[in-house]
C-alpha cells in the first residue's frame, strides 16, 4: 500500500502537481521516514521506466526485436534495491521542496530583507535563511542563526518558519527565532503562533501556541513554553537595536554572545572564571569596553594574542593584561 500511494503521488509530481499537491506529498514524506525511502523506490522506478521506453532493442523478446518487453511498473518497483532509493532523494528534495531566494548575513552583520508578499525579516549575525514564496503558501527556512519576523497579513497564504524540525506558524503576527546547539528558542513579541516539531508531525497532535509576550524551547520531540517577564523579552529580542544587556548571566553565557559578533573569539581557560556572574549593558561590537570592565571588576586578565583572539584567565601577581 505504501509503495502504491508513492507511486501516485510521484506521477502526480511529474505530471505537473500544484503547490497544494507539492505541501501535501511533502507533508506525507515528513510524516514517516518508510514513506521517504517508498518515494525515493517509486521516483527511481518512473526513471528506470523511462530509460527502458528508450532503449527497446536490448529489451525485446527472443525473436522480437520489433516489441519490446512490457514491465508492470510493480516489479519494478519491487525490483529495486535501496541504493537506488538513496540516490533518488536528492531529486526528491528538488521536486518536493522547490529551491526559493536565500539571503545571509556575515559575522557582526545585520541585515533587513523585505520579502515579496510585504513580510521583513531581519538577520542577526552569521544568519541565513531560505525563502520560498508560493500562491497558496509561504515558507521561510531559517538555516543558520537568528531572525526576526513581521509577517504581513495574508490568511489564505500560511506563513511558517521552518528550523531544525520545528515548523512555527503564524498570520499576521512578529516573533524571534534563534538557532542553539540543539534547540531552537522562539520568542513571540506580537499575534500568536502555532508551533509543531518533527516527532510530532507524525503523531499529528494539536500544535502548541504561543501567544504575544511568551516564548518557548523547541528540540526535536519537546515545546516548553516559557513565560518571559519584560526584562527578559527585552533582553531576547535587543540585538535588533545594536545593544546586548546581561543580568547575573555566567561568564561562559556572556562570552558565547560576544563571540557571535567577533570574528576571532574570546576563550576562558578556567572553569572559575567561566562561572563568573556578571552583568551590564554593551554595544553588540563593544567586546572590547566589556572586557576592560571585566578587569577592573573581577580579578581576571584578558589576553590578546596576535591574531586578535583572547584569552580569559585568573588575574596572578604581578601578571600583565594586553587588550
């Protein structure tokens, strides 16, 4: 049955299927990794077909050449072995997710993108994004880093983000999203968004929301929702106006932040100092002027080495402090 209904849903893809047809077989892959590899067999099948129409001669029957042999397209799809599946997924991804604009931002850069249908995004440092706009939908495919959203108001058009396994889905509505190392952090500042993760989609469960003033930690299985008071709203989404605040953060915590915007980075070399608390405010590019305050402060040196990277150490006496 499987192999059947992706057999289908290929020769729905290549006899000219819609965005609709497009969002719902993509959604069909998603939803089990067993219908992914059926698509990849039945894709591979429709080519190996193909390539046999074209050559009839190696193909006929004994004493046939005129004819060539007919190949139920159900042994072929039975015939073939997995290699053949995983080479055809890049194809696949070609067909069911079409390729869109894509726009990034370098090391300490921002940039303001004004898309098509009127939405802004807004990149943060090392971000990029992936745009696809389509007459039924859109989609945004945050890649790397971080970006603010403000979505124009179009209710037959879903807008969704999509980041590491997380779709996040809004209408008319401006919200936050952060690439970590295994998470993704969303931080909704206005409207209100419907959240789904990768594991969900396949048990297709109600979608989280998160309303205007709330966030929440999105992994692969697991939305937390979190409730952020004014400081901590303002604190998640005021890199958008060049300031970068703290507030009894470790030290480890404050030096990851910075070294999003520094090209060479800034490392500490003793777990004591790393659990540092520290606070402040800062211009994002002001590493420096928090440094220096980091010495007069706390009995700690900063190093620089040739290169421009620094090094965070206890202060020892009569030890010296290169900024």
């Amino acid at each position: 049955m499987r192999d059947e209904l992706a057999a289908a849903h290929v020769a729905r893809l290549l006899s000219g299927g819609d965005e609709a047809d497009q969002r719902r077989i993509a959604d069909w892959i998603e939803a089990d990794p067993r219908n992914a590899v059926a698509f990849a067999r039945a894709e591979a099948a429709w080519e190996a077909a193909g390539r046999l129409r074209a050559s009839p001669p190696s193909l006929a029957a004994p004493g046939r050449a005129d004819r060539p042999i007919d190949i139920p397209r159900r042994r072929l799809l039975g015939a073939l072995i997995p290699a053949s599946a995983v080479a055809s997924l890049a194809a696949i991804a070609w067909v069911v997710r079409p390729r869109g604009d894509s726009f990034s931002t370098a090391v300490g850069e921002q940039r303001q993108v004004t898309l098509a249908d009127g939405s802004h995004v807004l990149l943060n440092t090392a971000s990029a994004i992936e745009v696809v706009l389509r007459r039924t939908w859109r989609e945004v495919r945050l890649l790397q880093g971080e970006a603010l959203f403000s979505i124009a108001h179009d209710p037959r058009r879903p807008f969704v983000v999509a980041a590491q396994g997380a779709r996040i889905r809004a209408v008319g509505t401006a919200f936050n999203v952060r690439l970590r190392k295994t998470l993704v952090e969303l931080t909704v500042t206005d409207g209100l968004v419907a959240v789904t993760t990768a594991d969900a989609r396949s048990r297709r469960p109600a979608p989280a929301l998160i309303p205007a003033r709330e966030g929440a930690v999105i992994g692969r299985s697991i939305i937390a929702p979190v409730h952020l008071d004014e400081a901590s709203l303002r604190r998640r989404t005021q890199w958008r106006t060049g300031v970068i605040e703290f507030d009894g953060e470790t030290l480890e915590q404050v030096v990851d932040e910075f070294n999003r915007y520094r090209s060479r980075p800034i490392v500490i070399d003793d777990p004591g100092v790393a659990s540092t608390r520290v606070g402040g405010r800062f211009e994002l590019h002001e590493s420096d002027k928090f440094l220096a305050a980091l010495q007069s402060s706390f009995p700690i040196d900063a190093i620089t080495d040739a290169g421009g990277g620094v090094l965070l150490t206890p202060r020892r006496t009569n030890s010296t402090a290169t900024q």
